[in-house]
C-alpha cells in the first residue's frame, strides 16, 4: 500500500520547508498545493480577501485527483495543503486509503513572526486571523499526528519520519494526537 502524507497546517508553520525536507530523504512524489489553487484563488487572498468554501472546494478537489493519480500508480507521495476543516480533510481521504495527516503546530506568536517576515508570498498576514479562526484540529478518528515546529524543518522531518518508521500508527483506527 502507498502512503500519502498531507502536510497541513495553517499559513506560516512551515507546510513547504516540512514537505521539501520530507521529500529529500525518500524520493516521494511532491507537489505544493498551494499551486494547485486556482488563480482567482491567488489573486483574492492577495487582496487580503479569506477564501470561503465555494473557493476551496475546486482546490480540494485538484489535490484529491493528484492523490489518486499517485496511488494508481504505486507512488508513495507528500503534498502540503492547509486542510483547515474536517469537511476537507475528509474529501481528501475519500476512496483514498493512503492519505495520513501531518499537522503541524506552533503557537500563534511564532506563526505571526514568521508571516510577518515572508517575502514573496501571495498569503498576506493578515490573513492568518481566518486561517487559526477556520482551523479544526485533527480528530482521534483521523489518520494523522501533531508535530511542533519550533525546532528545524530538518529536526521536524526527522521526527515525521521516526513516527512513520515506529510502526505507522498513523492508521486510521489508532489515536491522532493531533490536538493542543
């Protein structure tokens, strides 16, 4: 079976850096999520606008594809994707038995320091309000597991992977852990 890890958290707790790490160490296929977003996606969170659910539903869906197209092919995969609510978090896992959550936490100082200091991204800090405001941590019943990122990508990635290699008790019948 392929494992699909969905990198999720909100804006600013290092969804990329995680994933780049992550994919370094096993060759897994990867794709950003975030540039599966449709442009009028880009351009209303570049006004400062949040996205609603009619806007992220398409996205949600693009990912959902992708994931299937790397289990029909047998390849083990990352993707990052906010995955805010249970509602998304469930359409991506729909028919998709590989998917595992890695949310990743970090307290809302940390993230506004970090947002605040990004150069070149469409996502304006100000937007980080709605982001923590939509979130829904993961449930006992979803496949997945927190990791704190307020250490190194490269210490985060070591410790996803560690978890992954215990066993996988990422399982859908085992504990999330996922909450704060």
């Amino acid at each position: 079976m392929t494992r699909t890890l969905v990198v999720m958290g909100v804006s600013g707790v290092g969804k990329s850096s995680v994933a780049a790490e992550i994919v370094a160490r096993t060759g897994w296929a990867f794709v950003e999520g975030d540039d599966l977003h449709p442009e009028a996606n880009r351009a209303k969170m570049a006004a400062g606008t949040p996205l609603d659910d009619d806007d992220r539903w398409p996205w949600l869906r693009r990912i959902a594809a992708w994931i299937g197209e790397q289990e029909a092919a047998g390849r083990d995969a990352v993707v990052t994707c906010s995955a805010l609510k249970r509602s998304y978090r469930d359409l991506l896992r729909d028919g998709h038995t590989s998917v595992r959550y890695v949310h990743l936490l970090a307290s809302r100082s940390l993230l506004q320091a970090r947002v605040d200091n990004r150069r070149g991204h469409y996502m304006p800090p100000a937007l980080l309000g709605s982001q923590l405001a939509t979130l829904e941590p993961l449930d006992p019943d979803e496949p997945g597991f927190g990791v704190d990122t307020d250490r190194s990508p490269a210490d985060i990635a070591d410790d996803v992977l560690a978890h992954l290699a215990d066993g996988d008790r990422t399982s859908a019948d085992a504990p999330s852990g996922g909450g704060r």
